[in-house]
C-alpha cells in the first residue's frame, strides 16, 4: 500500500508551486508553473494550470499518471489559493477539487494561511502578506480567525506593489510641474523605464507604450530613494504604518493584543528586508501589541500548506521538520535556476 501523500499547492497572482511530500515528511516532487487564482482565471482556468503541474509533479515523483482524473491523486490536498477570500469561494474551489478527486480530503484557503504556517511551528499568530497587494489574517490558538475581504481599494486596502508604484509615479509628476514637493523619484521614476521625465514617461503610459501595470516593480525604486529622500521615505512610512493597522484590528478582533504571539511577514515587499520598513513595522508593533514579535520569514509559503497537510495526518514533529527541510532546499534549487524552471524535490531520504 502506498503511504499517504499530501498535495501541497500555494498558488499565487504571478506564480504556483505544487509540492508532493509523503506522510514521513519525504518531499518527493516539487514543480512550479503560472498564476492560478481563481479570481483572474476562474474555476476552469485554475484547475486547468493545477492539472498540468500535478502531472509534471506526478512524473518527478515517479508516481503512476491519472488516467482521466480517475482516482485521487493524494489522501490530502491543501490548496492555498490568492483570490479565495471569501467563504463562498472556498466553497466553490473544494467542489471543484472535489469533482475533479484530487484527494480524498481537501482543504481550501487563502494563501496567507500557508504563510502563517510556514513561519510558525506552532500554527496559530499574525501573518501579514505584502507583494502585488496587501493581505492579513489572524488564527487564535482556539481557531478563531480574523481576516480582510483585501480586494483593493473597493475594501479600503492600500498597500503592496500595486499602490506603491503608482503613488511613486504620482509623486514624481507632481514634483515635475509644482503641485507637489521636490523628490528625487521625479528623476529615478522615469529613468527605471528609460525615460527622462514623468511628461515622457506619462505619454508613454497613456499610449500604451509601456503597460501601467508595470508599476508594480516600483517598490525597489521607492526603497533605494527612501533613504535620501523624504517624499520616498514617507511613502515607505506610509506602507510600515498600513500594515501596523492591519496587525493591530487582526489583534484586536481577536481579543489578544496583550498576547505573546509570533507575526509573519512575508511576500515579495517585505522579504526585500528594506531596512525603513521593517523598522518601521516593529516599532508601530511595539505600540500596540507589546508582547508580539515580527519576523520575516525565510519559508516559502508552499511549505505552510505542505505542513498544513501534514497536520490533517498528525503527522510527527520529525516529519514536519523533514517537509520543512527538503521542501526549502528543492524551494532554493528552484529559485537558483529561475521563475519559469521546474524541480524536483530529492528522495534520497535525507532526514529534517
């Protein structure tokens, strides 16, 4: 009889990582491929990119091919997907899932979760995702759980790439003609483009010379312009003082801002570990929950939801460390060789 398999799936807006880790905590493949949110590509498209990738995964792994979809492919899958934020969705995802037999137990949540549980041992705190957008939730040690729809601006959220960069174009215009404060962003701004003024760079925009969506890789810009300028530094400000808010309502609904409780921070923001911005999260932390600590975590969050499925099997402690192990060394490898590559994690039975 095969030992029980977890399927482990952190499927993101840019990117997905698919893991198949044994019971023992054996990571046996590990696969990456595009985006897969529901939210962009709907129920089909997503489990359109999720098949593919499983059976890339599958091959890796050395595992028989599902033939038709017939039979689940582990006793367990976690999908943590971006763009499953209401409860409505999750619903939705777990009957496709479940239509489509992708284990015999499936489990279906935001990806903020996997990032909660890869930063944690202990599965339960504050965890704070900030890369294109900007996320939160909060899980008691009873359960309880204290999340945000994060939608955008339609549910109040500022914060991430996708506010950032504009707010640094915005920034860098209006010191050009004078409505705003002088910045050296009206400089650094276009020339990250190749341009020599935000009027260029504007036309450039507005002829769809250059997509608008590529504002999002403005945060670096942002960061380095920060510590000599103070327009960049109280954008950065802005951003530590969006995420406190967010730490501190997620205490608070939950009644422990006077608990001794581990945040997590992660997404492509706050792993770049800007200095200004890490400072300034600690110190607004300090304010409103004394006892709670910040990290950034080094954990991919496919590993959470790997670990997450680990948990569904109570499996051991020294199996959990070996999924954290041989997970992060084939999550390195991967990333070693580029975003569009694939790997496989080893199963040479190196223990955690």
């Amino acid at each position: 009889m095969r030992p029980p398999l977890v399927l482990a799936i952190d499927g993101g807006n840019s990117k997905t990582d698919l893991a198949l880790v044994r019971e023992n905590g054996e990571a046996l493949a590990l696969v990456r491929g595009p985006m897969s949110s529901p939210h962009h590509l709907g129920i089909d498209g997503c489990f359109s990119v999720l098949g593919d990738l499983l059976g890339r995964a599958l091959a890796d792994a050395g595992l028989p091919a599902r033939k038709n979809g017939r039979g689940p492919a582990a006793e367990v899958a976690q999908l943590s997907l971006a763009g499953v934020d209401f409860p409505s969705e999750e619903r939705e995802v777990t009957d496709a899932a479940s239509k489509r037999r992708l284990a015999s137990k499936i489990f279906v949540g935001n990806d903020t979760l996997a990032l909660l549980r890869a930063g944690t041992e202990c599965g339960w705190g504050v965890a704070v995702v900030c890369g294109a957008g900007i996320n939160c939730v909060g899980v008691a040690p009873d359960g309880r759980q204290a999340r945000f729809p994060a939608l955008g601006w339609i549910t109040g959220d500022w914060g991430g790439g996708d506010d950032v960069g504009p707010e640094a174009v915005s920034a860098a215009a209006r010191s050009e003609d004078g409505r705003g404060e002088k910045t050296t962003l009206e400089q650094a701004v276009p020339a990250y483009f190749g341009f020599g003024t935000p009027t260029e760079l504007a036309e450039a925009f507005h002829r769809k010379l250059v997509s608008e969506r590529r504002t999002v890789e403005l945060a670096p810009v942002v960061f380095s312009e920060a510590r000599r300028d103070r327009v960049a530094a109280g954008i950065v400000d802005r951003l530590a003082e969006e995420i406190v808010v967010m730490i501190r309502v997620t205490l608070e609904r939950l009644g422990m801002t006077e608990a001794p409780m581990e945040v997590v921070l992660g997404g492509g923001l706050l792993q770049a570990g800007d200095a200004r911005l890490i400072g300034g999260i600690e110190s607004g932390l300090a304010e409103v929950a004394p006892a709670a600590t910040a990290h950034v975590t080094s954990s991919p969050p496919v590993v959470g939801a790997a670990l997450l499925g680990l948990d569904e099997l109570e499996a051991p402690a020294d199996a959990q460390a070996r999924a954290r192990s041989e997970l992060g060394d084939a999550f390195r490898r991967m990333d070693g060789v580029g975003l569009g590559s694939r790997a496989s994690a080893s199963r040479s039975g190196r223990s955690g």
